[in-house]
C-alpha cells in the first residue's frame, strides 16, 4: 500500500507540474461531499471541532 501511495504521489508531482499538494486538493475536491464524507470515516480520522470555532461559525450564518 506505501508503495502504490509513493507511486500515485510521483505522478501527482509530474501532473501538477511540481505542486502535488493543489493536485491532491483538487482531486477531493472533485469528490461528492457525501464521497469526502465516508472517506473520513474510512481513514477514521476524527473531525473535532473547539467550542469557540462553533460559535463563531453559527454567528457567521447566523444560527442561534
């Protein structure tokens, strides 16, 4: 798996033309929110959100 992840990171480098990181986010971004949702849930990679940042984004749009 390491290696097909290294392999797919050289191309990523080679198709961006040396910005591999934009390439990447690219690439999620194109996925569907629900795809990028259940990816998250595969690598289970915790989205903790502090309470501050909370209130600041239910400010933002106005949520009470």
């Amino acid at each position: 798996m390491k290696r097909r992840a290294e392999v797919i990171d050289s191309v990523r480098e080679v198709a961006s033309g040396g910005d591999s990181s934009s390439q990447l986010a690219a690439e999620l971004h194109s996925l569907s929110q629900h795809d990028r949702e259940d990816l998250l849930h595969q690598v289970q990679l915790p989205l903790v959100i502090p309470t501050e940042h909370a209130l600041a984004m239910k400010a933002d749009l106005a949520i009470p």
